[in-house]
C-alpha cells in the first residue's frame, strides 16, 4: 500500500500536469516546472516567461474529502453516509468560491506576485456528482458574490476533473 505522503505527492502531479498542459495549450506556451517551493506549488519557466502555480481542490462536502483521503488512513476507509443528498452543485459551488477568495488573500502568495505577478491556480473539483449543471453552479455563485476581483493574485484559473481518459483542465470562467 502506498503511504498517505505518496499518493498525495501524486495527486499533486496529475493536477499540475493537467493545469500546466491546458494553460501551455491555451496560451501557446512551454512553460516547465523548474521548481516546487511549496508555496507555491510550482513555478513555471520557458526561459523568456517564469510565473508560479497553486493547486489545491475544492469538495462537495468535508464528509467527501474525509472518504477520499480515509483510503490512505491507518485507521482505515471512512465512506461518505448513505442517504438523501440535496443541492450537491451548490454546495460545491459555495465551496469553491469560498476556496478562491481565501486563496487571493494569503500572505504567502505576495513575494512570489511581486517577483513573478500574478500567478495561476488550478482548482480540482471533486464532487461524485460533478457534471455542466456543477460548473454552471459555480459560474452563479461567484456572479452573486459580486464577482470578485482575483486578477492582483492570480492571472488565471482553470477547473481540473478526472474523468476515465485522466485528468483534464479548463480555463475559468468560461468565455
């Protein structure tokens, strides 16, 4: 069995891969990972450009992270409840946009946006109901919260879902 440490080591390669290959593919770009400070994740160069990138995820609810990290666990795997679940979309919508404006506030983040601006994060959404119905959940939510501005820490933003071909990213909000 592989330890906790491991398998979050490779979460976190599969969602920069995956957010490095859009934001490239997007912008025309090369960018490679040239270090892993932590924070932030990583930062980025082709020789010409160099910016960083933060990862991190955003749940449907605490109760299914807890059964997606509970499979590492010593004390073994916590799932989620059986039952009735309602407005999963929302919730997750709720949880991301609370994420977001949590993360362009960090402290942490302003040497790396005064050497580099600002930078890029790539959000991993897990929701076992994860679907358009979600993203468009998110795009209203963050609308009611007046759509913040984000652009002082982070330049761009894209969504990363697993989906049975890998991992997969898009750029946020959707044009």
């Amino acid at each position: 069995m592989k330890s906790r440490a491991e398998i979050q080591d490779a979460h976190e390669l599969a969602v920069l891969s995956a957010g490095l290959s859009e934001h490239n593919r997007v912008h025309g770009l090369n960018l490679v990972v040239i270090s892993r400070p932590d924070p932030p994740d990583a930062i980025l160069s082709d020789g010409f450009i160099t910016t960083w990138m933060e990862l991190t995820d955003a749940f449907f609810s605490s109760e299914w992270a807890m059964d997606l990290s509970s499979y590492t666990s010593i004390k073994g795997h916590k799932p989620m409840k059986p039952g009735l679940y309602v407005d999963m979309d929302k919730q997750l919508a709720g949880n991301f946009c609370n994420l977001l404006e949590q993360k362009v506030d960090k402290k942490s983040y302003k040497p790396f946006v005064q050497q580099y601006g600002p930078g890029i994060l790539v959000v991993g959404l897990e929701s076992p109901w994860l679907d358009s119905d979600t993203i468009d959940a998110i795009d209203e939510e963050w609308l009611a919260r007046g759509n913040p501005d984000i652009s002082g820490t982070f330049a761009h933003v894209y969504l990363r879902f697993r989906s049975g071909s890998g991992n997969h990213a898009f750029s946020w909000p959707r044009s």
